[in-house]
C-alpha cells in the first residue's frame, strides 16, 4: 500500500501533471464562483473529452476540478449572499454578515482554511478506513438514513432564530414543498395544480437563490450602499489571516464537523446540502454563543465549510469501492470510470490500487491548490464588497437568473426563483426562518422516501432491527431533551429579569 | 408592522388549509407524511395568530391608527424585480443581460459611460462563456426567435 501512496503521490505532483492539476482547480473555481456553472454539470460537459485519455490522467484531472467547485462557490456565498453551489448555503448564513459587518477578508481565510483542513481529514479518514469501511457502509440502510434525516430535522429547534413557534411552521412547510411532484410510492401527482413543470418536483437551486439572494438584492436596492454596511473595514491580509487562525482557535469544531462530514459522505444518497446543515446545527448546539449564529459568528463559517470538503472524502470512497454515488458529481465521477473502462467496485482497492491512491492524493492537493488560490485572491475579493450598490445590483440579479436557469436550463425555474425571493422577502421581513424552511425541504423528501422503503421491505417494527437507527433515535430524543432542559434555567431566569424591570 | 405580521401568519394559514384540502384526495400513503407535516404547521399558525392578535391589542388604540406611510422606494423595487422576470420571458437571456445593467444604472443616475461600459461587458462576457466556450442554450425569449425564425 506504500508503494501505491508514494506512486499517487509522485504521479500528482509530476511535473506533467502539476499545470494540468493547476488548470483543473483554476476551472473549477470559476465553475464554483459563478452560480449557473454547477459542478456535476462541468463534469458531464468534459466527459466526452475524456475518451481517448489516459485513465489515470483524465480522472486526475476530473477530480481536483471537483474539489476546487465547492471552494469556488463560497467566494459568492460569503461575498453576495448569492450561494455559488447548494453546498454552500449554511456557509452563507454566517459567512455574508460578517462581509455586511467589514469582515469579508476573515470569513473567507476562515472557510478556506476550514475547507482545505477539512479535506485533508477527509482523506486521511478515507485512506485508513480501507480495510473496514465495507461492513459500516453496507449496515447504513433505509432505516439509519431516514433516521439520519430525523436528527437533521430536529435541528430546526435549535438553527431557527427568535420565535420556535415561527421556525416549526418554517420547517413544516418546507417539508410540504418538498413534497410536490410525483409520489415515487403511489404515482400521484401531489400538489401539481395539474401543471407539467412541478411534475418532477421542485429544484433546490432556484428555492435557495430566490430565498437568500433576492432578499439581499432587494436590500441593496433600497439602501444603494455597499454590501460592506461599515466605512473603515479590514480587507488586507493580516484580516484574511486573522480568518484562517480563527479555524486553528475552534480546532475542536473543525474535528467534530470534519468527522461528521466524512461520516455523511461515506452513506450513498446524503449529500453535502444535509451535512453542511447538520454541521451548521451542531455548531449552534454546541456553542458557547449560539445567540450570534447567523450575526456573523465564525463558528458558522468555519462548521459547514469543513464538513462539506471532509464529505467528499467519504463520497469518493463510497463510489470508488462500493459504486455508490452520494451526488450528482459523484454520479458523474462513476460514469467517466466507466467510459474509460474501468468498473467501480471492490477491485478498485485491489487491482487499481495505484490509481485509487492517486485520486485521493488528486483530492487532496485540489483542495490545497484551491484554497492557496483563493488564500491569495481574498485580498481584492473581498474589496468588492466596497463597490457601490448601484453596480453590483444588476450584476447580482444577472447571477441569480444564471444560476437558477442553469440547473436543468428551463426559463420557469428563474420565474420560480423571483416568487420565492418575493418569499424570501416576506419571510425576513416578518422574521420567519428561512434556514428551518429550507432544512424542511431539503430533508422532507428524505424523511418521506426511507420511511416508506423501510416499511414496506422491513415492516411497520423496522427500527427495532437496526441497532444504528436507534442509536440515531435516542441521538435525536437526547438532542431534543438536552435543548429543552438546557434551555428552562435560561428561559427561568429572562423571566425573572423581566419580572424584575417590571417591578423596578 | 404587527399588523403585517397578522396578516402573513393569516396568509399561511390559507395556503396551509388550501394544501390541506388537496391533501386529503390523495390515497393513505401519499397523503400521511404530508398530513403528520401538516397538522401541527396548522395548530402552530393559530397559536401564532392568537398571539399576534393579542401583541397587536396590547399596543393600544393610538399606535393602531398609526399607518404604515405609503413606500414609493419598496414600490419601485418590486416594479424592478417584475420588470426584470417580462424582461427576460420577452427579451431572452442576452437580452436581457445588456438591456438590465444599462436600465438600472441610467435609472440610478449613473453616467452613460459606465452605464453602457458595464452593459455590454457584462454581455461579452456571458455570451463568450456560456454560449462560445459552453455551448450553454440560454432562454431566447418570445421576440428573438420570432424574428430571425
């Protein structure tokens, strides 16, 4: 095995390699920066290039232009409150105050750091699993992944900000959204209103673009100041460095969220849009401040950003070893394995031993080539958080068409994305949670589907047969109890304060 | 704005109890998820309604009369937002990527230089990624394929 890490190794960092390495994390940036280009879909375009290429080579390739996309789509998440990817959405939630609040310069040292140190755990994790990785992939059936997606919803407790009331209803009826579309167990058209675009349900991009970035637009609009709401701000290096020692401070929630990523992304079918918000959860939760989650706490940079790039450890060893993707790039990962022959599955780790080592070396140091990039580039991004608003207005609105319409390239989902961002307004302006809605509906259809498969092959008692589902069950009822309890001191003595100011 | 919050908890609970009748045609196993979502969503919005009321009697007769002034600038934003949607269902993407910075910005009183500068980078730049080095098929519109077929 030594021999096959020192051959990935040697072969990635060769010198006819390293430019092409170099021009597949400076694609892959662009890719993630701008909101239209996701991706998997850059992977699928550059499929048909691959045929007559150097397996190793061409897969060397795909693979770092992979890793940079995540890196890239932070940039605008943080910077514009417009998410570059669907992965990085919670990344968002902390990530653009503290741009509002001056501090770009420190959120993105801080999420690129988070997300290269990430990386590397990811793939430490995945190198060692190797010898007993299969029987903990193959025990995560239905019931643990509809109970995985349990616990996810009963973060909502803790990720909605002021009313619990108000972050329920939220999540509610974001599970309802996630419903819309054809019933896989049934047929029945649910919530259709009989009109052909909603037949296969209701894309994610356009949901979160409208949701999150509309509202900002709007704000902009009416303020016509720059994002940056401060006049003295610190976008020089010594900020951006300030962002990555920030990572090295909460070392602790770069561990707990780089193992919970990889964990997430070992299970085939849970994807980054689920980890990054089960990470963002945990961080609240486990928070000494949770009350500025959301504000511009570090915190909430640093927990999702590290559990999204630790992830795709994880997925890539699901995929290569087992077959199983975990997402769409992972799909189109499988597939350019199988157009340059060579099938997914246990032989990968014993007749492509080379090669399997080579991907993970190629999944590192994309990640650490992207982040170097970004490192440098920090500086004058985060000066265009100093532009006047009247300029970055139609840009952004140009990025929000882009990136809607780029999905599936269909006109309705950039209409689509105009009426939830009429939403997404109302949502803000009346303080509802946006972030229980879209946890709801990211995870709702989840919920529905592993139930369903769980009963109808494991019977109503199903999670009694599964000792992981129950350990995520008494998790969830534990996490629950934990809040609430925490919660009755604090919630005991705001009343006594309130008592006490009435009567004085 | 109490009163506002009032009515978009009321508006909720419209569309809630609308998806509740759709629900309820739908056969036991496509409609229980929706249904175990949907009941406590329902019970929440009343108790959200009640205490809006509540909060909205307890501030007294005199702030209740006080009206939210009519915002011309909220107006003018939303005419954008609707403006930009017929924009690019008639103009087409292209269109409406030369057409929208160029509007905005000569609606903002910035100068024509910038205005047109900005306009048509920002339509060089997405027609050489997306549609020459992509290949992307970006939305035409209703005008531009009537036109040239």
């Amino acid at each position: 095995m030594i021999e096959a890490v020192a051959y990935g190794i040697a072969y990635v960092l060769s010198v006819h390699m390293l430019p092409w390495v170099f021009l597949g994390v400076i694609i892959g940036l662009v890719v993630g920066i701008l909101p239209g280009l996701g991706g998997a879909a850059t992977l699928a375009i550059l499929l048909p290039i691959i045929y007559n290429l150097d397996a190793t080579f061409a897969l060397t390739f795909l693979i770092v232009l992979h890793a940079a996309v995540s890196q890239g789509g932070v940039v605008t998440s943080i910077l514009f409150g417009v998410p570059g990817e669907s992965v990085s959405v919670a990344t968002m939630l902390d990530g653009y105050p503290l741009t509002q609040q001056g501090h770009a310069g420190r959120a993105l040292g801080a999420s690129q750091m988070a997300s290269m140190l990430g990386a590397i755990f990811g793939g430490i994790v995945l190198a060692s699993l190797i010898p007993i990785a299969r029987p903990i992939i193959l025990a995560f059936g239905s019931p643990e992944i509809f109970m995985m997606a349990i616990l996810g919803i009963s973060f909502v407790s803790v990720l909605g900000r002021g009313s619990a009331i108000k972050a329920v209803i939220t999540a509610g009826l974001g599970m309802i959204l996630a419903f819309v579309g054809l019933h896989a167990g049934t047929g029945v058209l649910r919530y259709t209103g009989g009109i052909l675009y909603f037949w296969e349900g209701i894309q994610v991009v356009p949901v979160f673009m409208g949701l999150f970035a509309i509202p900002e637009v709007i704000d902009l609009m009416r303020k016509g100041e720059s994002l940056a709401k401060v006049e003295q701000a610190s976008v020089g290096r010594r900020d951006v460095w300030e962002g990555c020692k920030d990572v090295f401070r909460h070392w602790t929630l770069l561990l707990r969220c780089s193992a919970i990523g990889t964990a997430l992304g070992m299970i085939p079918g849970v994807g980054g849009v689920v980890s990054q918000f089960i990470c963002y959860g945990h961080a609240k939760q486990t928070s000494k401040r949770p009350d500025l989650f959301g504000f511009g706490n570090i915190e909430g940079v640093i927990a999702p950003e590290s559990g999204n790039n630790a992830k795709e450890g994880g997925s890539l060893f699901t995929a290569l070893a087992f077959g199983l993707p975990s997402g769409a790039a992972m799909v189109m990962i499988l597939a350019a394995l199988m157009v340059l022959g060579i099938r997914p599955g246990p032989e990968m780790i014993t007749s492509h031993l080379d090669l399997f080592w080579t991907l993970v070396v190629s999944l590192i140091v994309g990640n650490v080539l992207s982040t170097l990039i970004c490192l440098f580039a920090a500086r004058p991004l985060a000066r265009i958080t100093f532009i006047k608003g009247n300029l970055l207005v139609p840009i952004i609105i140009l990025l929000v068409i882009l990136g809607a319409y780029g999905v599936k390239n269909n006109i309705y989902d950039v209409f689509l994305a105009f009426v939830f961002g009429g939403i997404g307004y109302l949502m803000k302006a009346y303080d509802y949670s946006r972030v229980t809605f879209t946890i709801g509906f990211v995870l709702g259809d989840y919920v529905e589907r592993y139930f369903l498969i769980s009963v109808s092959s494991l019977g109503p008692d199903f999670l009694l047969g599964s000792p992981i589902a129950l350990i995520l069950l008494i998790l969830t009822i534990l996490g629950l109890v934990g809040r609430g309890v925490r919660g009755l001191p604090l919630r005991f003595f705001r009343r006594l304060i309130s008592k006490e100011e009435e009567e004085g | 704005m109490r009163r506002g919050n009032l009515f978009f908890a009321v508006f909720l609970l419209l569309v809630s109890l609308l998806i509740l009748r759709a629900t309820w045609t739908y056969p036991f196993k496509a409609k229980l998820f929706p249904l175990i979502t949907l009941l406590p969503v329902l019970i929440l919005l009343m108790i959200q309604i009640i205490r809006e009321i509540s909060a909205l009697k307890e501030k007294g007769a005199g702030e209740r009369r006080k009206k939210e002034s009519f915002d011309r600038k909220r107006f003018i934003i939303w005419a954008w937002m609707l403006g930009t949607v017929l924009m690019l269902w008639v103009l087409g993407f292209m269109g409406t990527v030369v057409l929208l910075p160029f509007l905005y910005l000569r609606f903002q009183r910035e100068s024509w230089l910038l205005s047109i500068t900005l306009s048509l980078g920002c339509g060089v730049f997405f027609y050489t990624l997306f549609d020459l080095l992509l290949r992307m098929t970006l939305y035409p519109g209703l005008i531009l394929p009537g036109v040239f077929g």
